[in-house]
C-alpha cells in the first residue's frame, strides 16, 4: 500500500528548512521542539528512510530528505491553495523570492511595500544571489520566483523583463598613469557572470589586465571603485555617487547587453504568485527596456 505522509509533518519539514532552524520552526508553527522532533521521526518512519542527520547542533537533509522536500514543497503549496479557494483559515507559508544585489536599494522595499498592503502578515523570504545559484533555487523549490542576469541571446530560461548595456565603472579619480600598464579589475569572486564577460572581452580584444581585488560584495565593489582602487563592469541600475562610466575615457572596448529575466517555480501559491507579478512590475518600472 502506498504511504500517506502527514501533512503537518511535512509542513515542519518545509519550514524548518526554509528558517534553517527547527527551533525556529518550532516557534513560528507555535509547537513545541519536542513535539517537532517527533514529527520528523514520524515523516522518517513513513518515508521508511533517514531524512535527516545532525550536523553540529542542527539537522540537515540527508539525499533522501533533499529529494522528499521538493515534494513536500508543492504538497503543502497545492494544500494550501486548495482550502484558500474554499476559503478555509490556514498557517500561510512563507514566499520566498530572489534577486541581484544591484536591485535591493529599490526593487526590494517597492516591491514587499505593495505585496504587505494585499497581503498583510505573510512571512517574505527575501535572498540575494548569484544568477547561478538564483536558477539553480527556482528549479528545485527553493525560490518561488527570482530575477536573475543572462546572457544576451542566450538560451535562457524565464521571461524576459529588460535588456540593458554593461559598462566600465570606475571611481571619479582613478588615474592610469601608462596605457601599457595592465588594468586593474574590480570584480565578484568566481563563479560571476559579469566576471566572465568582463575577462572574456578583455581578452578577446587583447587588452592586459589584473586582478586588483575580488569579492562577493556589491557593496564591497563600489567601496573599492570610490577608492579608485580599479574599475569594473555592471549596468547602468543605481550607480552610486562617486562612481561614473569611464569605458570612453579609458578606451575600453564595448560590452555585450545583458538580459534581465523573471524565473518562476513550477507551483505557485496565490500569494506567491502575487508577488511575483508585483516584483515583475516594479523591475519593468524601474529598468527601461
């Protein structure tokens, strides 16, 4: 006979990591930990698997709680809508979207000021991220929906919001003293998208660069750019003071456009996808296509 998983079990599992804490799941479901410890043993002796394992004073999924929480995420998404459309009170998951970092200033407080307003007292998920990770999080559930960067003309997944150029960025008083000196780049940690391109360009075009520093930090990079610590590429959304297109001054070769897209995850629940169509209207006002 087939198995039928506790649906308050499966909740826990959900949100617990999404908190990545079941004390903190605990707390927002309003159970106890001990009663969340005996629902994770329950889900374990339905899945007749171990699900999870400890790691320091926690406990994260094992291979087979990876593979049952991408289920248990649509479950309990598909649970929910269904006793909304009955209009039955239910715990409302959270939503959870992403976005670059370049687009937190903004996008970010527009677009939870106008989800809070339709939707008051639904728990926001907020992650910035590389593109990669971005993708990666919409396809297995862990993202409702995000925006991410793309290649130009590339054979990209989601719907596409803007294009806009990459330029070269530098800080008002950087100074190349010799043109055969290489240039100093400014630039994410590898695995980066503009990383990539800013190099591959480089190259292509036989200019001599060299690291001057790395980091994960968008911040990070215009501290160091306002430093006129080196130079580096993004688009033209919310430069900071201080910071200024200097491709032409420098003559730094053109940059391919990038694309800026909406990822949406399979299932959606009505809040979520509210807030995706909010999140999808306040970037297509603030980015001109």
């Amino acid at each position: 006979m087939n198995r039928t998983f506790d649906m308050d079990a499966l909740r826990t599992m959900v949100v617990g990591t999404e908190l990545k804490s079941f004390a903190r799941a605990a707390s927002q479901l309003g159970r106890s930990q001990s009663a969340v410890s005996m629902q994770l043993k329950k889900l374990e002796q339905q899945a007749g698997q171990v699900l999870f394992r400890r790691s320091g004073r926690g406990l994260v999924l094992t291979e087979a709680g990876d593979s049952l929480l991408i289920y248990a995420q649509r479950i309990i998404a598909l649970n929910d809508e269904a006793t909304a459309s009955l209009g039955t009170t239910v715990a409302t998951a959270p939503v959870r979207i992403g976005l670059p970092q370049d687009f937190f200033d903004d996008v970010m407080p527009a677009t939870l000021t106008r989800f809070s307003r339709q939707h008051p007292g639904i728990h926001v998920e907020v992650r910035a991220g590389r593109n990669y990770a971005l993708e990666e999080e919409v396809r297995t559930g862990q993202l409702d929906a995000a925006i991410a960067f793309f290649p130009a003309s590339s054979d990209a997944h989601g719907t596409l919001i803007a294009s806009r150029p990459m330029l070269w960025f530098g800080g008002k008083n950087l100074f190349r003293a010799e043109s055969s000196e290489p240039l100093p780049l400014v630039l994410n940690d590898h695995p980066c998208l503009f990383r990539q391109t800013a190099l591959q360009t480089l190259e292509s075009k036989g200019f001599r660069w060299r690291m001057a520093l790395t980091t994960p930090s968008l911040p990070g990079i215009w501290a160091a750019l306002r430093s006129g610590h080196g130079l580096s590429i993004r688009t033209g959304h919310r430069i900071p003071a201080g910071i200024c297109d200097i491709g032409h001054e420098f003559g730094l070769p053109d940059l391919p456009p990038m694309e800026l897209r909406m990822l949406t995850a399979g299932k959606l629940s009505p809040a979520a996808a509210d807030l995706r169509d909010i999140l999808d209207q306040v970037v297509r006002s603030r980015v001109a296509v």
